[in-house]
C-alpha cells in the first residue's frame, strides 16, 4: 500500500486556517516520477477571511521557496473535486500524469510551474509563457527557475475561473480539458 507520515497542522498555522503535511515514503521501489509519490502541504482557508494580496506577494512565494517545490497552487477544493473524474480517465486513457508531473489540467488563480514542469506542461521554457501571459493576468514573472503567475488579486469565483482557464489556453495553446 502507500507508506508514509501525514501530520495535521492545527493551531501552527494560526486563527481561521487549517492545513496538512504528508510525506510519502523515502524507499527505492516508492520514488517514481509520479506527483502521487511527491510530498505535498495543504493549507486550507476562508478566502474571505484572508488577505489575498498578502498571500500571493509574500506567504505563497515563501512556501514554495521553503518546500522546493516544482508546481504549486491556490485552488479552489470544490473545483478540484469536480475535476478528478476527467483528470483520473485522461490519465488512465494517455498513460501520462495529467495533473502532476506530466502536465496541467487546470489553471488556478495563483500558480508555480518549475522549468521542468513548463517543458512538459506546455513545451517551452518559463521566459516564453511569461512572453505570452505578461500584461494579460496580474502577474506573470520568473520565479527560482520557473514562472509565478497570479491570475487576479481577488479570490475567483467559478466564472471567472473559467474565463482564466480559457484565456491561459488560448495563449499557450494548450488545448488540456479542464471545464
């Protein structure tokens, strides 16, 4: 099965956030190139109680400088549950891990893509997709090696989530499903 630790955060974030840690085992047979097997940090929040701006200017950057992390998100759960049916049958029907180390299924409002991840996601360096998205989204700049893009300096709501996803994929010209 799948060994690791998962830690639950508590009062270690503060007042009106919530979060998690899990860390999969560190084991040969275990570290495949799979975003399954990666460790990840969920915080979660009332995007109305917290400063938006705040959390994509210094906490998020922050984080994903701490974690090294390759992609990274501020996402909507509700969303993210919608789209696991498509991401699991794409996923299974192309072989490829469509929304981990493979590609992108869905652009959120705040996003990282490591180097690494802009080749395989979209198929050109980060200074390109930056090329392509600046003046368009709040923010499209480098970032440790990749690009941060933050999309709107408001939490989105649906519609305009889906406007963000259709805008990123008509410059990029990634056609990846995501509505």
């Amino acid at each position: 099965g799948d060994f690791g630790a998962f830690v639950k955060l508590g009062p270690a974030l503060g007042k009106g956030l919530r979060g998690e840690v899990s860390y999969p085992l560190r084991h040969k047979d275990y570290l495949r190139d799979i975003a399954h097997h990666d460790d990840s940090m969920i915080i979660e929040f009332d995007s109305g109680g917290v400063d938006f701006g705040e959390l994509t200017r210094q906490v998020f950057p922050q984080l994903i400088e701490a974690f090294g992390a390759y992609r990274a998100a501020v996402k909507d759960d509700a969303v993210s549950l919608e789209d696991w049916p498509r991401i699991s049958a794409l996923a299974k029907s192309t072989g490829k891990d469509v929304d981990g180390r493979d590609g992108v299924f869905r652009i959120h409002a705040v996003n990282y893509f490591d180097k690494t991840l802009c080749m395989r996601a979209f198929n050109m360096e980060p200074a390109e997709l930056i090329k392509r998205l600046g003046g368009v989204f709040d923010r499209a700049e480098p970032f440790l090696d990749g690009v941060l893009l933050v999309c709107t300096k408001v939490a989105p709501d649906a519609d305009e989530l889906g406007r963000i996803e259709d805008a990123f994929r008509t410059l990029t010209g990634d056609a990846t499903p995501s509505a």
